[in-house]
C-alpha cells in the first residue's frame, strides 16, 4: 500500500525545534516498518514567508519568491531526511518521478516544492496521483476543515466527512475571506477530485495522530472520500 503525508512547515519544524522533527520522523519509520510504501512532502512555514516577504520588499518578482520558498522547503526536508536516517532518500527529492523511482528502490523520498507557482499542498496532491497512492495525509496546524475560517467566523463548523467538489466550494468560499487560510489550496482540492484520492486533514502537530489515522483510520479530522462518507479503518485493512 502507498500512502503520502504532507507535513505543514510549521507543524514540522516550529521554532526549528529539533524534537519535534523527530518525533514526526518516529511516525513515518513507525509506519514504514508496517510495509507502507510512503511518501511525505514537507512544506515551509513561517521560515519561508518571512524569506519571501523580505525578498518581496527587496523588489523580487512573484517567480523568484517561489522559488526562494521551494528552498526553504528544501531545507525543512533535509531535517526530516536527517531525523529518518537510513530509511529515506539521502537528499529532497525535487520530481515527482524521483518520489516513484525512489519508492521502488524501497527509500521513503522526502520532498519540498517542486515548481514555481505550486504550494507544496498542490506538490503532496500531485505526487499522491502519480505513484498511485490509495491515502492522502495532510498533517495541518488545524483540526481538519470547517464551513469557513474559525480564526474569523465564529460560527464556523467542523466537516468530519465530505467529497472533493465539498471540499472545493468550500476553499473557494474561504479564500475570498481577506487574510483567511484555507486548510488545502483549490488547486491541491482540484487534483484530490481529479484523481479520487483518498484523503484526510487533520492537526498533525502530534504525530501519534498521523499513525493513529493511517493504521487504523482514526482520527479527529475531516475524511474526503468520493461518497463524502467517513470509513474509520483504512479500506486496505
């Protein structure tokens, strides 16, 4: 079975505090040595938009602050990649066909961005279609989605089931929000609906959480499925 998890830079690497790189490195080789094919792309955080925002005052155009951020994804993976040892990949793996080559040899690849103009959300959404992955993990500073951004409506409700056009309207409707935060971006959304990937969002900042969902399809967060409905034990099992 392939599984690709996403982890958010700032559920990774906050404050680069070391111990939590490798209590999220303990999760993936907990779940490697169940014989889990993985993947993981690791994203960049505050880190990368304080980089890019100084570079952005510097007069940098949009094209060149992608890729200062794919650098600073680059860099969260190479501290993953150092906390996993001898099961991952020796460097960030920067292709999609690198994750599917590397898998093959038996590596977990670790991957940042990969192109400008794509989150490593679109990045974690892409490589889970090409290696055929059956699960999606987005391990989010936030517990899963909601009808709209909690940090601005009140109101907002927990989703714990909903299909991929579900989870589009409701990014759609959140990114109009000024200053909102989606827990995925439309174009990863899009690609889940395209390829019908399995997928969960959940607070992956403990990453007992991240086993717990993909072992035994626990978790507190939001499943999109193609039926919109919740399975608690992973379909393989």
């Amino acid at each position: 079975m392939r599984v690709v998890v996403s982890i958010g830079g700032s559920v990774l690497a906050p404050d680069l505090d070391e111990s939590v790189v490798q209590g999220h490195a303990d999760a993936i080789e907990q779940l490697d040595a169940t014989g889990i094919d993985l993947g993981v792309v690791v994203g960049g955080g505050s880190v990368a938009r304080e980089y890019i925002e100084a570079a952005r005052n510097l007069g940098e155009n949009e094209i060149a602050l992608d890729d200062i951020g794919i650098g600073v994804t680059r860099l969260n993976a190479r501290l993953l990649i150092a906390a996993l040892e001898d099961i991952a990949a020796p460097a960030p793996i920067e292709s999609y066909q690198g994750g599917l080559e590397a898998m093959r040899r038996g590596d977990v690849p670790v991957l940042g961005g990969v192109t400008p103009g794509q989150t490593t959300d679109a990045v974690s959404a892409a490589l889970a279609e090409y290696v055929e992955a059956d699960l999606l993990v987005y391990a989010t500073s936030v517990p899963g989605v909601f009808t709209a951004d909690p940090d601005e409506d009140e109101t907002a409700r927990h989703i714990e089931a909903m299909t991929p056009q579900e989870l589009i309207d409701v990014i759609v409707d959140t990114e109009l929000v000024a200053g909102s935060s989606a827990p995925v971006d439309l174009l990863a959304a899009k690609l889940i609906e395209r390829s019908g990937m399995r997928t969960i969002v959940l607070d992956g900042t403990d990453p007992d959480r991240i086993v717990d969902a993909v072992l035994r399809g626990d978790h507190d967060g939001t499943d999109v499925t193609a039926d919109g409905t919740r399975t608690m034990l992973p379909e393989w099992q």
